[in-house]
DNA sequence: AGTCAAGGGTTAATTTAATTTACAATTGCG
DNA sequence: CGCAATTGTAAATTAAATTAACCCTTGACT
C-alpha cells in the first residue's frame, strides 16, 4: 500500500512549490506564517493550502500558524528529499550536460553515480566527478551498483530499449527527456516523470497567439 | 478576444502531444486514421480525442475518419507554430545553451535573434549563428529588434528585473526557467510558460517512494 | 445504384476533482 | 482570564473532465 494513495496528482504537484517558497522564507529568517499570508505570496487561497496540507496531517497550531521550518522539513520528509537514491544519466548531450551542472540532485531525494553515452568521442571524458562511460556497460553496470532511478536524455528510437533494460535491473523511476512517452508503456510499479520541452514550448506559442488577439 | 476562449487549460496541453504523434505517423507514411486507433496510440480514449478537437472545428470525415496531414496542420495552425515570433535568450548558462543546442525552435513558433548574458568571460563568444551580447545592451536591442518573446535562464534574484524591462519593451510572452513564478506576477497580457525542473525532480521523488511502498 | 458498416459530430449524462465556505476547537497574547 | 487569531475539518458548491449515446455522413462493396 502506498504511503499517500487517494491524494490527488495536483495536490502532489503542489509540494514542490510549497517547498521551495518555504524554503526561501526560513533563508529570510522568518519563523512563522499564516495560511492566509503564504496564500498571498504563493498566489493560492489560504484554504486551499490548509486543506492541501491536511491530507497529510496537521502541522500547523491553532491561533499561530505554521512554523516555518518545520513545515518545510515535513514537506521534505513527505517527497522524500533526503533519500539520496543512486541514479544515473543516460545520454551526455548538451542536456544531459546542463542538468548535471545545473540541478542540485542531492537536495531532492537523488545521487549521482554514474553517466553514460554511447559517443566514443564522449566516453571517457569527465564532467564534474563522474567519467562517462559506454552505454554497452550499463546492464553490468546496474548490477554491480543497482541505481534505483534514471535519468534519460537520448534518441526516442532508443528510449523504450533501454528503460526496459534499466527496469529489469531494478530502476524504479525515470526522469524522462525523450520524445517517447514512457508513462504510457509503464503503467504501475514504475514512476515517469515526463519532462516534453517541446511540449511547453508549443503550449507558450498557443498562449502568446491567445494574449495577442486580446489585445 | 482571443481565439479560442473558453477551451480549458488541459485541452490546450494535450493538442501538442496530439501535434506530436501525428507528425510521428506522418513520417511513417499513414495517410488516415480513426479517433479509436489514434486514441489507442496515443493513450487516450477515442470520445475524448473527438471532443478535443471538436473545440476548434471539424477536422474529421464521419466514416472515414482523420487524415493525418490536414489534422496536423490544423493543430499546428491552431497552436502557432508558424509564427516565427522574434525570440531572444537571456542567460548563457549550461541550461540556456543546452536550449540552444537542441530545441527546434523555428518549428515551434520562435525565431531566435539574439543571446544575452552579463558574464564578461561569456560575451562576445559565439554559439551557433549567434553571439553573445552583453545584457546591459538589453533595451536598446529591443528597441532595435522587437522580440516578442524571451527564454530566462537567468538567476531568481534578477528575474523579476529583466522581465519588467522586457515587458516595457514589448515582450509577450515568457518560456521561464527561473525560479521566480512569474505567473504570479503577469495576471493577463502576458503569457508565461514555468519550467520548473527542480519540482519536476521532487514530484519524481515522491512517486518513487510511493511505488516502493506499494511492493 | 443501393445497402451497410465504419466512424466522426454533437449533446447529454455521469463521474470525478477542485474549490470555497463555514464554524468549532485551540492557542498565544495582553 | 478573555479576546483575537488561526488552524482542522467536514460539508457544500462549483467546475471540469470523462464517458455514453445516437444521429448523420461517407466510402466500400455488391
């Protein structure tokens, strides 16, 4: 049985940004808040949050508010940001490159422990800690250190080949780049988060045309 | 008023994903197909693909079913993609460039026609057509050029800055990678699009642990 | 030509989810 | 000790998404 099963997808997604604004408010230093005003910095209404909060438990206190630390830390515990769960990247374009410099895994619940690629210009090459290595590696690879997430930024042709190669070694979830939608092939027992860029960025230009004929 | 008032949010984010598929079974060959097997490809249901697309018109033949070409031309028309609005990048970072490097942009709506970033060590250095200016050349540019839209891949503390000059100055729409929620800010008139990879990341986290639970 | 099966257009019905409202219960503070 | 603030929570409301149903057109086959 899962741990949260009947919360909704949207409240989920709303942790994260939970998160990271009470993450920026402790930097500030402050201490408490209430519904109402985090409802007006994060742009919900002050039920909304008391009530998203709620299919969690209660951790706010009558009459004070939330604290803000603990919220946050509670938040944390709830996505499972201290996990620290061996994931590797497959793919080391320019992509791959840019979320390994970029994104603090290890903030989120994810360590790095490996890159591969099957470039034979690239492999071998070091960025940060890791060395990449070749793709043809990969399933000795798993065996040996048995990462538990994966992150992919290849070819779409390749993508499903090798998810299925990553699942049968024990990979629990992705992190999806490629144009092929895995959460349609994995339909339980594997977490997909798709991320389609190019998805968004038609989405912007679908906008953009709606806000311009408004005017 | 805009174009298409009045079609929910959730429908406007699937018409890519429909874009994509049919450009996919295009390149195959297929010249037809029926709302039952698309929505077996695609995973969805057959009444709901007919209903999507029944909020822009009649894009179908009862009895015959869809032909791939002109549906996906209608999509595309529908979401822009041939606009080619003047498009600059603010911020060459690992992330920026990765964008750069791998986004089709002309396909999606955007040309781009400049870069801009304050580093000293990154101005003056060319990626691809284009060389890096330096972002205190920002509004003059716009004054020059006209960009009607901007991607930021930018720090969180200058994002609420370089928006309003870009805004001030034209820009209509925004494909954020900032951690600023510049939805919040921009209520109408301006069409913002958040890319929030470290959420993304966390909501990953959460389903991870919830299908690990559940064995 | 005529018949029939296939399949989209369209409206209605259903289900589900998101949101708001409301108020009792609790706490901090003066 | 009492008041103002503010959460917890259930109920009510609203909105949206989804499914179902059926008519109508089309193409294929005889």
């Amino acid at each position: 049985m899962a741990r949260y099963e009947g919360v909704s997808a949207s409240v989920i997604r709303r942790l994260p940004r939970y998160y990271r604004f009470l993450g920026e408010l402790k930097a500030k230093g402050m201490e408490r808040i209430s519904s109402r005003e985090f409802a007006d910095i994060i742009g919900l209404t002050a039920s909304q949050i008391r009530q998203d909060l709620n299919c969690f438990g209660g951790f706010g206190q009558q009459g004070y508010g939330y604290n803000i630390e603990s919220l946050c830390a509670e938040i944390g515990r709830i996505l499972n940001v201290d996990a620290l769960r061996p994931t590797i990247l497959v793919g080391a374009g320019n992509l791959g490159l840019a979320l390994v410099n970029h994104m603090r895994f290890e903030a989120r619940g994810f360590r790095l422990i490996g890159i591969f690629d099957s470039d034979p210009e690239k492999i071998g090459h070091t960025i940060r800690d890791w060395q990449i290595q070749d793709v043809a590696r990969l399933e000795a690879f798993c065996q040996e250190h048995h990462p538990l997430a994966a992150i992919l930024c290849i070819p779409k042709q390749v993508a499903v080949e090798c998810a299925d190669l990553l699942v049968q070694n024990g990979v629990k979830g992705f992190w999806n780049f490629t144009h092929q939608d895995l959460s349609i092939i994995y339909k339980d027992g594997i977490a997909v988060e798709n991320v389609h860029l190019g998805d968004s960025l038609m989405t912007l230009s679908f906008n953009i045309a709606e806000v311009m004929d408004a005017e």
